[in-house]
C-alpha cells in the first residue's frame, strides 16, 4: 500500500470531470478551434459574426464550466481533487496545455506573420478575424497586440467570474477579482485603444496602459516614447510626468499604507491572469528554501538589470549641452547615482537588522557594481554606458525578461510550475515594491496567537511559495517581500489563524512576544533565551 | 552532555526535540514506527481530498534534522526498560537513554464490539489509517457506502472526506444532535443542518451493535444497536475517540493509568522519565481541563515545558486560558474560555445566530458577578490575543459585548457581525432589567 495513488491496486480517487464540466470544456474549445481555423487562413465570412461567436464560446464555455463546479453545492473552499486531477496535478493535459500556451506566446512575441499580420497591407489568418473589433475600438486594423489585449482581457474577466463564484464566501476575493478585472478591461484594454483613436498627423500619443508602472513597462522611457509624448503638448507631458511620479511617490504611498497588495492583486493585469486564469494553478508554486534562494537572486538580479538598462536607454539620447535642454548625461546619472545611494544609505543606516546577510553582501556588489560603471563615464570619452551599447541592453532586456520570462515561462508554463512565476522571480517591479513592503509599509499578515495546527494549507496554496505556515505555528506575523496580498492562505486556513491587516509599524513584526497558549512567565523565559534558532 | 531518547515524532515530541536543541547540545533521538518524518496529523484528511500531497504535510525539510543535529530513528519501541535505561525496539539494538521522553500519542477507541478487527475497520489518525482508507476507499465503486461510528471532530472530518469523493455516508451519532456532548444544542442543530446539506446520512442517538463479515474477514455491513437494522458497507471508521498509545508500557514499572502518569512538571514516577502529550495523563486535572488533552496545541506546550525541564530550567506545565478552533464542513468554530453544553450552575447564556448564515456566537457568564466566563464562535474568527487578555482580566460579560469588535478576526471586508451581537444583547439585558 502506498500513498502514491498510481500504485493502488483497487482502484484510482475520482479524478474525472462532470458531464456538465465537460460540456462546458468543449464549448470553449470550439472557441478557440474556431481561432485556430483562422490561424490557418480558413475564410471565415462575415469576419464579425465568426469573431464573436468564437470569444461568446470561449466565454460561455468558463462561465459554464464556473456553474458546473460551484453552483447547487455549499459555499466554501473548493480545493477537491487539486491535486488529484491530471489538469491541475501536472498531468498529461496540463504539459499539453503549458506547451501550447507557450507556442502561442512564441508566434505572438517573435512570428506574428506566422498569425496573419501584415504591416503593410491587410492582415490576414486570425489577426484579420480582429479586425472588425479593433476597427470599432481604435479606428484601425487589429495588430497581434489588439489579438493578445482581447483574449487577455476575456480571460481575466471570465476566469474572474469562475473564481468569484468559487471564493463566493469570501468578500476580499471578490473585491479584488472586481477590482483587477475593472482595471484591466478599463486601463488596459479600452482606453488605449480610445485613446488611439485621437492620434492624428500631428497628434501622437504612444499606446499608453495607465496602470503599467516603470518597471513594469521598462519601454517607458525610451527615445521614441518620450518623444512622441512630449511632440503631444500638455496630454503628451502629462503622461510622462504621471509614469516618473507613479513609481517615485504614488507608488511608495501606498505600498506604505496597504503593502504591495493594492498593485500586485488589486491592479496589475499580469497579477490579474494569474489570480483567474491561474488560480487552479497556485498550488504548484514551489516552497523549498532552495526556490526563495533562487528568487531572491534572480528577481533582484531583473531590478538591477532593467536599472541599468533603462539609465543607458535614458542616457543615450539626452545631449551633453545645458543650454539646449535642462537635462543632460551628466547630470542625468548624476540625478540617479544619488537616488541609488540615498536609498542605499538608509537601508544600511536604518534597516541593517531587517535584511539578511547575504542580501547585505548583494546590495553592497549592486550599489558598488553600478555607481562605478556610472563612474566610467566621467573617466572615459565612450558613449557607452556601462560597456554596452544602449540598444543592446534594451533588446536583450526585451528578449530576455519582457518576452521570454514574463510571458513564454510566466504565463505558459502556469500549469507546471504555478500561476505567478513571473511575478515571483522575474518582475522588477514586485521586486521594488516587495523591498519596500518588508521595509517600509504598515502591511503584515497577523498570526492568530496559538490556534495554528500546523496542517499547511497555507503554504501549499501560496502562490507566491511563501511557506507560510513557518512563521504561523510560532506564532510570528508574516512580513515577507513576496506576499502580493491574495489573501488565499486566511481563506484556506481551517483555524481562522490568518489576517491580512495595515495596522501600525510598531508590533508588525512580533519574534519575541508571541502567545501560544503557555502560561507568560514561560514565554518570557523562553523568548530571553532565543537568539538565533 | 546528556543523552535524551524521544518515543514518538508527533507534535509533542518534534517540539520538546527542537526546544533542546535550542537550549543545549544534548544527543538527541527520536524514535517512531509511523513514519520517518515529522508531518502534521491534523492534515491527513486533506491528502485524500487532494488538497495536498504528502510532503506538503511535513513542516519541515528532510534536511533540517540532519542541520540541526536531530537524530531519526524508523522503528518501534518494544517496551522501555527504566532499571537499565534503555528502550528496547523491534528491528534496531536497544538505545540507551539519559533522559526518555514519551509522546507516543493515542490510538483509536475500539469498544469490544464483534468485528472491530475486521478488514475495512479502521480509525483515523495515523499515516496507516490514511492509506488504508485510500486502499479501501479509493472511490464509490469500490466503496458503496461507509458508515462512521461517533459524532465528535475526527467523524466529522473522515465523513468531509469521503464525501469529497462522492462516496455515500452514514454516521452514527451517539447524541440527539451533533456532538452535543461538548455543544449547547443551537449550535448543534445548526451542524446538524449543515451536515445534512453535505448529503450525509446523520442517524442521532444510535450506536454500533456489530460489525459483519463477508466470509472473507472483511466488512460486508453493520448492525445498529437500537433498530437492529444492518446497514451494507465496505468501510467502517471508528472515531468514537482516542485513547493513550501507551500499551507497549504495561510490562515497565512506569506507572500507568489510562495515560502514563504524571506530575505538573511532566515527570513520571521514575526519575529521568518524562510523558508529554495526548499520551500524557495529569495525576490531578489542571482547572476544568480533563487530565487526559489530546489537542495538537498542548502537545506543542508540553514539548516546550518538558524541554525546559531537561535542558535545567525546571518549568510546571501551566496552560493558560483554554482555546480550541475545528472547522465543520465549511464552518469554522473557535472557542475560547470555558463554555459548556448546558450553563453551569449560577451561569447565564448569551446566543446570537445571523438570520441567514451559519454565523453564531454563544457566551457564558456568571450572573451574580456577571464574569465573562467563555465564548463559542461558529463562522466568526476572533484574536486570541484579546480573548485571552479579556479572560485574565476577568472581564465582564457587558465589557467583552462592548468591545466585541476589537477581538474581530475576519478577513477585511467581510459583513461585520459586531453591530447585530451589541444590539441582541443591549436589547435581551434591557427587557430583563424592565421585568
């Protein structure tokens, strides 16, 4: 007897869908086989009525799907068969699914052609079947960005129906969801497009998502974005001035007041796919120490690259006369250097204690690694900044992170190895806005004194592989950088442990008076003799 | 340096190991039959509903035994020989102790009843009892029907369990409502209710007459005492209850009632030999708690005390104010304080129910001095902290009413049901203070 199911000689746990659930999955799949027969140039006449017929399925479809599996029953947590069914266990149809996705992204990031965009004629294949929408929208013929925005789109406002269904107890979820959903069908999808239907010959504004922050949208401030922005008069430079005070002070006031919740899982349209979309997903993030390692190296390693990249880019077309414009190389770097150092200063100054060692040692090799390819500069005659030329870095960063990290491994492979990948160990700005979480912000998740029975429901459904059940059977509040505020871990804890609360700095980290149940005297023993375990 | 042997990897003996080692570098062993590894008991349940696999059941890593110098031993314990201080096990050559810690838990209570030992009749509590129920029980083909013997907290989740897997269910509940031998009977019959919606077959006041065989020495049905009626099955769970694990003892001079006997400062009648745990039996109770706990967090409280003592901080075990928490099918429940099924004597109760959710609250307190004496909470969570301040204090019943929503656990945004408690009970204490 064992408990690997497979071996069971009697007989296998349920692990099949309902006929109502299967329905459903074939109504969603005729939608997209509807967009794969577009893809390979089927003539699907008129274009509008095959359109919306293939997005009413795939939207039915999850609608439905959200019916079959949550309607009629008690609500509560519905975390049966997570691990049982092959779709959400890493089963054959979830490889499947993730290769799939994958495929998609790589013809979306790097051969749209292959889809039916022609730039410089009418499009053609699945791009075309768009058209009529992206003609309503925006006034012009659809790109394999308007494709992406759409589906996006439906699927957070779909998959967002399905999972308030399921979290239908649970007001924070549904909020949330809401939220996210308004945000990215508002922000992301229609004003855009809106706004592109006031470009004229002498009127230009960049595709411009109001809620995608530096570094998020590390394109933000290149020549050509901030050019046409400022060529828009008082719009244009509006704009631009709203994405350098969205990441200075917007930014740090309410991460300060509500934790990075109110971006990560209340705003962001990457985190937006993953909490619906990707919600049957968030069990397979991994929780080892090895992975928070490998996370925390590699998502700091993002911010100092997409910081480099975007000073160079900066760099690179500001000229080296004060009488033509304000700002120029010299004083540009200058400008950033002491923004990296005061931040540097104050973390050693006032926060030594709350970093660990080796993110002590990281942060120093950053500070030093960057301030001196800064200091070349001044000493040398090249016009690259930092040995590589501007253009390089942003197409690697490009490739590398914005195409390949966040979208072919962030969102294709959400079936093997979870829902926020990207936003865990790749995104630069879950990175800043997580230091500035642990550092500075009244968020914390509150351990409720000694009702902990240490079952891990909490860690296993963290998304971002916070172990969370660690601190809470010591009874310490959670202050981790990664948390992006879900809330998933109090929804799923049996014991009513977890609390997601801004509350006052002071006592938000609790190692040394923490209630289990013992009697004081005990604690206060215990607690004088605990140094470092 | 002291060489200290732990008889069981549960909770109470994981816990007294890892405070040990924060306070000493003594050799430490921990011996267990079950299992290898650490893993939370209370989790079983959510391995067979698929929420998890078995490794998220461990706290921690594999390697953080060997880091912290914490020394695994897979074998069970013959019997302990404290004339030589030694532990004799079944495969492995004895280990001699200095100091023996014993935290080997409970074991499922079996009633005598004719086929208790047939195939298909198990508890729930063990790694074993798991994977029993995943052979037996993988699915309602295999299995038509289970019927479970007791309404207490593990019936109630084996029931959640198998109905995770749509497997039909009768439950054998000694009381007239849903264990009610712990809970006033509004909250009771609320549970009954929501059972009932779960699909599941509730019998009240019945009891198990007998279990029979199919010819082959496994489960075909059972008997109900009162009706006689034989109900076909293919699974039986017994969850009447635990009792100590201590049987592999009878033969030592550790003396022993229906736990291994101890003192307030955990130690038996022999000297270097200590007993924590549901395994544990406090030779005069502590307040209203029984002298048998066998609740996850006192095995965690003992494991700290018992570490204490060993490691020469001499320390009694004290519990502070009792808590509890469980969760019922989807509700929660919380319990801080002491509230019975009945008020005791000289005591007064306040009830409050949502209108349409299974949210309640139920206080006791004492009507002279009006002290606040306990609180059940269904669907509502509170902060321990404050409950716990307020119980200290002796508070009473009119300030903990008063300040009710500053011990409001719930997640933010939820319905806060602080406003409708205040009112129920302003509006109940005005009409008696009228009359």
């Amino acid at each position: 007897m064992s408990l690997d199911r497979n071996l069971s000689l009697t007989g296998e746990a349920p692990r099949k869908l309902n006929h109502q659930q299967k329905l459903s999955t074939a109504v969603g799949i005729l939608g997209l086989i509807i967009l794969l027969l577009a893809s390979f140039n089927v003539q699907l006449q008129p274009r509008w009525m095959f359109l919306t017929l293939a997005l009413s399925a795939i939207a039915g479809g999850i609608i439905w799907f959200a019916k079959a599996s949550y309607s009629g029953i008690p609500k509560g947590i519905k975390n049966d068969g997570a691990f049982l069914k092959p779709m959400t266990s890493r089963g054959v149809v979830a490889y499947a699914t993730g290769i799939g996705l994958t495929g998609f992204y790589i013809i979306l990031y790097f051969f749209p052609e292959l889809i039916g965009l022609n730039e410089n004629g009418a499009n053609t294949g699945l791009i075309a079947l768009f058209d009529p929408l992206s003609q309503f929208l925006a006034n012009r013929p659809a790109s394999q960005w308007f494709v992406y925005g759409t589906l996006y789109t439906i699927a957070i406002l779909f998959f967002g129906i399905k999972f308030m269904w399921k979290y239908r107890h649970n007001r924070y979820q549904r909020l949330r969801t809401f939220s996210v959903s308004f945000f990215q069908l508002g922000f992301a999808f229609i004003i855009p497009e809106l706004m592109a239907r006031l470009n004229s010959k002498d009127f230009s504004l960049p595709y411009y998502d109001l809620k995608n922050i530096w570094p998020l949208n590390y394109y933000n401030f290149q020549q050509y974005r901030v050019d046409s922005m400022i060529e828009a008069g008082d719009v244009g430079l509006g704009l631009l001035i709203f994405g350098v005070v969205s990441i200075f002070i917007i930014t740090p006031i309410l991460t300060f007041k509500y934790g990075k919740r109110w971006y990560c899982s209340w705003v962001c349209g990457c985190g937006g796919l993953a909490e619906t979309a990707g919600d049957p997903y968030r069990h397979l993030s991994d929780k080892s120490t090895r992975a928070w390692k490998i996370e925390r190296w590699l998502v700091h390693g993002v911010v100092v690259f997409v910081t480099l990249m975007t000073t160079a880019v900066i760099y690179s077309y500001l000229g080296t006369d004060t009488s033509k414009y304000w700002l120029t190389k010299s004083s540009f770097l200058l400008g950033v250097a002491g923004i990296l150092s005061l931040i540097f200063a104050w973390v050693m100054i006032f926060k030594r204690e709350r970093i660990q060692k080796d993110a002590k040692y990281a942060a120093i090799g950053f500070f030093v690694l960057i301030i001196g390819l800064m200091g070349l500069h001044f000493i040398s005659s090249t016009d690259q900044l930092f040995l590589l030329s501007a253009g390089d870095l942003q197409k690697s960063y490009g490739f590398l992170i914005g195409s390949i990290f966040s979208g072919v491994v962030g969102t294709g492979f959400y079936p093997i190895l979870g829902n926020r990948v990207w936003c865990r160990f790749g995104c630069p700005m879950a990175a800043i806005l997580g230091f500035q979480q642990k550092l500075f912000s009244r968020f914390r998740i509150s351990t409720n004194g000694g009702q902990c029975i240490s079952c891990g429901n909490c860690s296993t459904y963290c998304e971002m592989g916070i172990d969370v059940r660690a601190y809470a059977q010591k009874g310490q509040n959670i202050v981790r950088s990664s948390c992006v505020g879900c809330g998933i871990c109090s929804a799923v804890c049996p014991r009513g442990v977890l609390k997601l609360e801004n509350d006052k700095v002071k006592g938000r980290i609790n190692p040394k008076d923490v209630l289990l149940g013992n009697d004081v005297n005990l604690m206060e023993y215990v607690n004088s003799k605990i140094k470092n375990f | 340096m002291k060489n200290i042997v732990i008889i069981g990897n549960g909770i109470s003996g994981i816990t007294a190991a890892r405070h040990i080692r924060k306070f000493s570098d003594h050799h430490i062993q921990v011996i267990s039959a079950e299992s290898k590894y650490f893993f939370s008991r209370t989790a079983l349940m959510y391995v067979y509903m698929g929420h998890m696999n078995w490794k998220h059941l461990l706290p921690y890593e594999n390697d953080f035994w060997r880091k912290n110098d914490i020394n695994l031993v897979h074998d069970r314990v013959k019997t302990v020989k404290p004339e030589v201080k030694k532990v004799l096990l079944d495969k492995g050559e004895p280990i001699a102790y200095d100091d023996l810690i014993i935290a080997t838990g409970s074991k499922p209570n079996k009633f005598g009843w004719p086929g208790q030992e047939l195939k298909g009749v198990r508890g729930l509590y063990s790694k074993q009892d798991l994977e029993a129920l995943e052979y037996y029980v993988p699915n309602k083909k295999v299995c038509k029907r289970a019927v479970i013997v007791g309404g207490g907290l593990i019936g109630i989740e084996l029931a959640e369990m198998l109905r995770s897997r749509d497997i039909p269910v009768t439950m054998l509940v000694r009381e007239s409502n849903f264990w009610n031998n712990v809970l006033p009977d509004e909250e009771a019959k609320m549970l009954n209710e929501h059972i009932r919606e779960h699909h599941i077959d509730l019998r009240f006041e019945r009891n198990l007459d007998s279990i029979i065989d199919d010819g082959n020495g496994k489960v075909k049905a059972i008997k109900v005492k009162e009706t006689s009626e034989v109900i076909g099955c293919d699974y039986v769970g017994l969850t009447p209850g635990v009792s100590p694990n201590v049987s592999f003892l009878k033969d030592s001079d550790i003396e022993i009632n229906k736990g291994v006997v101890v003192n307030r400062y955990l130690e038996t009648n022999i000297d270097h030999v200590y007993a924590i745990g549901d395994c544990a039996e406090q030779k005069k109770p502590i307040g209203n708690r029984p002298p048998i706990e066998a609740v996850w967090y006192t095995g965690r409280m003992m494991g700290e005390v018992v570490a204490q003592t060993i490691c020469g901080n001499k320390t009694a075990y004290n519990p502070g104010n009792w808590f509890n928490s469980a969760k019922f099918l989807d509700i929660e429940y919380q319990t801080y304080g002491w509230i019975f099924n009945q008020p005791q004597n000289g005591d007064d109760d306040f009830y409050w129910k949502h209108p349409d959710e299974n949210i309640c609250i139920h206080i006791h307190y004492e009507i002279s001095s009006r002290k606040f004496k306990g609180i059940n909470t269904f669907g509502f969570r509170l902060r321990h902290e404050v409950m716990d301040k307020w119980l200290n204090e002796e508070r009473s019943v009119d300030f903990v009413i008063d300040h009710i929503d500053e011990a409001n656990f719930d997640p933010e945004f939820y319905e806060d049901p602080t406003k409708a408690i205040k009112k129920a009970f302003y509006k109940k204490h005005s009409n008696k203070a009228a009359v």
